[in-house]
C-alpha cells in the first residue's frame, strides 16, 4: 500500500496495470519522480525487492513530508486548519 495526498493506493490492483502515472502527482520523491504505477505494480506481481524498495522510499518521503507540514502548522498555531484541510483533500479516511 502507498500513502499519497490524495489517499490510499493499493498497487496490486487490476486498475494500475496500464498507468503511466506516478503514485502520487504531487509528490517530488525518487520513487515518484522515475516509476509509474503499472512498472510498480508489475515488481510487486512479480515479487521483485526492488517494488518494497520504492514504495518504501515514497512512502517514507510522503510521511516525512507530512510531518515537516505538520509541525510548521503547530508552530504557526494553525494546526486545526491544516487538520481540516487534511482530511478534506482525501478520498479515504486513513
């Protein structure tokens, strides 16, 4: 499973196997910025290390992105918006 803005992305899903797309638009990270999802999903259908290696790499960009977010709102006293707009801009509840 990948964690994007957006929300959650399943890789092995069927709907992933043609798309050029990166896991997540938004995202700069390694991982997003050189594979798309059908090569991802196709390393995780074919058991290759190298899927774990690259999701692991968005997923820990994406997560450590969220906390540097996290942190400058708490700092700028507007963590309840940030909080609001967060769970807005997904299409699942994490």
């Amino acid at each position: 499973m990948l964690f994007t803005s957006s929300g959650r992305v399943v890789i092995k899903n069927s709907c992933y196997r043609e798309d050029q797309g990166p896991v997540d638009e938004r995202c700069n990270c390694y991982t997003c910025r050189n594979y798309s999802r059908a090569y991802l999903r196709h390393l995780f259908q074919c058991n290759e290390i190298l899927a774990y290696q690259l999701n692991s790499i968005h997923n820990l960009h994406y997560y450590c992105s969220l906390m540097a977010e996290m942190r400058t709102a708490i700092t700028e006293d507007r963590f309840v918006e940030w909080r609001r707009r967060f769970y807005m801009q997904r299409n699942d509840s994490l």
